[in-house]
C-alpha cells in the first residue's frame, strides 16, 4: 500500500490538493484502485472502507468532484 500511495505523491508532484486537475484526480483514482487491490489480493477488500473515508472527502473538497463518481 505504501508503493500505491508513493505513486500518488510521485505523479502529482505533491501538488497542494487545491489544484487538483484531471490528471491528478486519476492519479487518485488509480491510487485508490491500487490500495483496493491489494487489500482484496490478502482477503481484507472491506478494509477499504477506511481508506475511503479521507479519500471521498478529497474527491467532494476538489475538482475531483467533476471527474470521480462516487459510488
């Protein structure tokens, strides 16, 4: 999980949250995927929930919010 969150900071160029833009949001998108994968990869897919909780709050508090459907 560690990689898929170095990805994130790596690929956004640790971009302050306000300037998201299409590119980083992906970036998140893909991030999230990442860390969602590896949690079900050793049966603990639920755990995902936690991580959800700062990740919607970023989506709903950016740009993001025009480009990641939140289920």
């Amino acid at each position: 999980m560690k990689q898929c969150m170095r990805n994130f900071v790596s690929e956004t160029n640790a971009k302050p949250r306000g300037e998201f833009a299409e590119v980083e949001c992906r970036v998140l998108e893909r991030s999230r995927r990442c860390v969602f994968d590896k949690l079900t990869n050793c049966g603990n897919g639920e755990l995902i929930k936690v991580f959800d909780l700062p990740y919607r709050s970023v989506v709903e508090q950016t740009a993001c919010r025009h480009f990641i459907k939140l289920e």
